[in-house]
C-alpha cells in the first residue's frame, strides 16, 4: 500500500510521513499542489492526503484536476479550516473524506484504512488470480495447481502489479516508483532481477504465464491461448 502526502508544512508531512511507515504503509511526500498532482496522477497510489491551503495549486483544484483525468484514487483532504463551506467545497471537488487538523493519529490511521479498503474489488479479497496463477496477500505465496512459493516483498509488489493489470503494459518507471519510491536510488536494472526472480519462480511452478519483455517499454503478463 503506497499513500501520497501533499502537504506544504515541511514537519507535519515528516509526521504524517512516518506515522503511515510504522504502521506498514510505503509514503511519499510532495510540498506543493503541482507536485502533488503529477505524482498522484502517476496511478499508484492507494490513498492520496491532501492538504488544502498549498503553494502552486490549492488541494481543491488538484483533486477536481484529479477527477476530471479520469484518476479515481482516493482524496482524504486534510485542513486546519473547519469551516462546513470548505468541507462542501471539498467533497464537491471530488474529495472522499475531510479531516479537520488538528486530528488524532488514530483518526487519521483509521481513515486512510478505510479509504483504502473502498479501493476496487481487487482489495476485498485476499486471494489475487491470473491464469493458472493464485496470488495470496496474507502469506505472499504464490501458487500454480500443487506448487507453490514465498515471494520476497518486492517480488510480492511486482506479481501483483502486473496480475492486477493483466492486459496492460507496466512501464519500468511505474514499477520502479511503485515499488521502491520516489525517493529511492533504485535503477532499472533493479526492476531487471527482480522480474527474472519471478521468471525462475513462475518456471519453478511450472505456470503457462510467463511475464513477457516489452522492448523500451516495460512487462506484461501473457496468457496462453484460451
Ligand atoms: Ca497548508
């Protein structure tokens, strides 16, 4: 689970920062509206928190900027106003929920919870499919029919990015943001060994799917016919 932190007071998104990090979640923070925009609109991002009054772009226009790209993460706004116009103007940007500061860690935890469990139907279960592929979460095995393995964490993060895009190119960029952060001194050829670890893995378990090369561009999954 990887959350975005928009938010202009430097310790408070340190904070906020590593509040989400104790309690397992991959953050990354962005002091700016622009910002905060470009990377939420990069798709992958479970929950994104957005403060209100912020440099270059207030949290209004980049969650009605959000709503009207097509990106449908969701906007927990966070603000030190506590005005009920805000809070309308807020929701009616395309915000999910609003938190007034200052609020609870408690609170704040249990919203991003809850927000990322409205995540599509993907998230209700714990059992991911592909093929003849079975992802489980909880324990981060990957089976086919009698075999099965224990991915790595990352090799976890990779799997289940492409199943849950089975027909679309993962670009190596999304992948390397995805996985290991903005903030990370991961390369490309990070993203390389990893996809040939679950290459040996997905051989191991004897499965049809094989995670296949897109020169330049990035992986897909591929399917065997029928
Ligand atoms: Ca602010």
């Amino acid at each position: 689970m990887r959350v975005l932190i928009v938010e202009d007071e430097v310790r408070l998104a340190a904070t906020l920062q590593d509040l989400l990090e104790m309690d397992g979640y991959a953050a990354d923070v962005c002091h700016d509206g622009e910002s905060g925009l470009d990377n939420a609109l990069t798709n992958i991002y479970d929950v994104v928190l957005l403060d209100v009054m912020l440099p270059r772009m207030d949290g209004f226009t980049v969650v009605r900027q959000l709503r009207a790209a097509g990106c449908a993460v969701p906007v927990l706004m966070l603000t030190a106003r506590s005005e009920v116009t805000d809070r309308v103007t807020g929701l009616d940007s395309g915000a999910d929920y609003y938190l007034t500061k200052p609020f609870e860690p408690r609170e704040l935890l249990a919203c991003v919870r809850a927000l990322a469990r409205r995540q599509p139907e993907l998230r209700s279960t714990d059992l991911l499919r592909c093929g003849d592929l079975t992802l489980e979460k909880s324990s981060f095995t990957l089976s086919c029919g009698e075999r099965s393995v224990r991915l790595s964490r990352k090799e976890y993060d990779m799997m289940e990015l492409l199943m849950l895009n089975q027909k679309v190119v993962i670009t190596k960029e999304k992948l390397l943001v995805k996985i290991w952060g903005y903030e990370s001194d991961a390369e490309d050829n990070n993203v390389e060994v990893y996809v040939s670890f679950l290459r040996k893995k997905l051989e191991h378990l004897r499965s049809q799917v094989k995670i296949k090369t897109i020169r330049m561009v990035g992986y897909c999954l591929e399917l065997p016919e029928n």
